[in-house]
C-alpha cells in the first residue's frame, strides 16, 4: 500500500446529507475532503460555494481541499479562506496573466496551501514557471464540471513532467479515477488522487478508499 494521499469529491455525496458523508469519509481513512465549486461559467455546472464550506469546516476534521472551477478566481479568494479552506486551487485558464497575483493572495493567507490546475488541453510548459511557487499541482484528467467520467490517460502523463520540474510541489489528479487508473497515477509518481463517483458509489466506502492507495 502506498501513502498517496486520497480526497474523496463530495460532488457525488449525497448533498441533503453532507455531515453524515463528512464522518463516513473520516470513518474510512480519507486524508482530505476534495470541495468542487462551480460557478456556471468557467465550467457549465453550478454547484457549491463559501458558506457551505464554512459549514462543513465546523464538522470536518480533515483538510478541506477546495478546488475553485470559477472565472475571476480573486474575487472570491477571502471568502473561501475565511470560510476554512486548507488547501485552494484556482485554474491557470481563469487566470492568465494574472496568475502570479493570484497565487500570491492566496498565500497572504498564511496557513492555507496554494493550488493552480490544468485543463486537459493545458500542457505543463504553459505552467512551468508558476510550478516552484505553488504548494500543489492539479492535473485534471477528465473536461472538469461533472463527475462519473472518463479518465483521460494521456492528462495523467502530465504527472511526470510536473516531477521532473520540481521534486517538492505535490501533484494531485482529478476526474475518472478507480482502483485502475489509479495505479496508473501512483506508476507515474502522483502524490495525491480525487475520486467521487468511485468512492461514493461504492457498497464498501473504506475498501473504496484503500484500493486506491
Ligand atoms: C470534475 C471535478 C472532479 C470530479 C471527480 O469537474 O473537478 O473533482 O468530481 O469526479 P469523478 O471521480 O467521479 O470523476
Ligand atoms: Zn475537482
């Protein structure tokens, strides 16, 4: 069993529920609880946003690992760290040229760790020079605004190249992981794996889990 860090999605929890699903995935040995926010624009889906985060902060005692698919990333940077974010992650194609600044006010929030994902059609040399600045790297390997798809292989190469710029910064996957793919992820060096559908979807929620690692 490897030590990959695993971060369930609640985005396939059942929503009417969210404190029940926070323990079952603490019961199961989840190292973080992966938060997906949406905002209708920058992906075609709508889902959650800073006060559900502050509520689930009041009942999570793992890292909340929030994972912005939103335009204008900046204008909500305060509310997602006031609201308890460990970890948040913007994505480079909401920013631009206005990554660094990004980057930047999330780390005036001293204890919350900086995040900056890729698309699937975003290479990592397009990224290169933000990769030693930020605390982590988030691959996607599925078009992100839905749960349930398919796991794209050649997103999840992007795992190496990210290694071979910086030995430090954790690199993280999302979208269309199981039990396969992740093995897939951990040949090629990943650090740290979202999965909702499989582990929500399964009968065995901490079997679930450690078949990932
Ligand atoms: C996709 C989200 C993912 C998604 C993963 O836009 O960023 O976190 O919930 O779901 P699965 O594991 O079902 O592909
Ligand atoms: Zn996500």
């Amino acid at each position: 069993m490897s030590n990959v860090i695993v971060a369930p999605s609640i985005l396939s929890s059942d929503f009417a529920n969210l404190e029940t699903e926070i323990k079952r995935l603490e019961n199961s040995a989840a190292d973080w609880v992966h938060v997906d926010v949406m905002d209708g624009h920058f992906v075609p889906n709508l889902t959650i946003g800073a006060p559900v985060v502050k509520a689930l902060n009041k009942v999570c005692s793992i890292p909340l690992d929030v994972h912005l698919m939103i335009e204008n990333p900046e204008k909500y940077i305060k509310d997602f760290a006031l609201a308890g974010s460990d970890i948040i992650t913007f994505h480079y194609e909401a920013t631009k040229e206005k990554t660094l600044e990004v980057i930047n006010l999330i780390k005036s929030y001293v204890d919350i760790k900086v995040g900056l994902s890729i698309k699937p059609k975003t290479s990592v040399k397009e990224i290169e020079e933000f990769i030693p600045l930020v605390d982590l790297i988030l691959i996607m390997t599925v078009e992100p605004g839905f749960g349930g798809q398919k796991f794209m292989q050649d997103c999840a190469d992007k795992i190496k190249e990210v290694k071979a710029i910086s030995k430090d910064v954790i690199v993280e996957v999302d979208g269309g992981i199981n039990n396969i793919t992740a093995k897939y992820c951990r040949d090629l060096g990943v650090d740290a794996m979202v999965a909702g559908n499989y582990v929500f979807s399964s009968d065995n929620m901490k079997e679930a889990i450690a078949s990932l690692r």
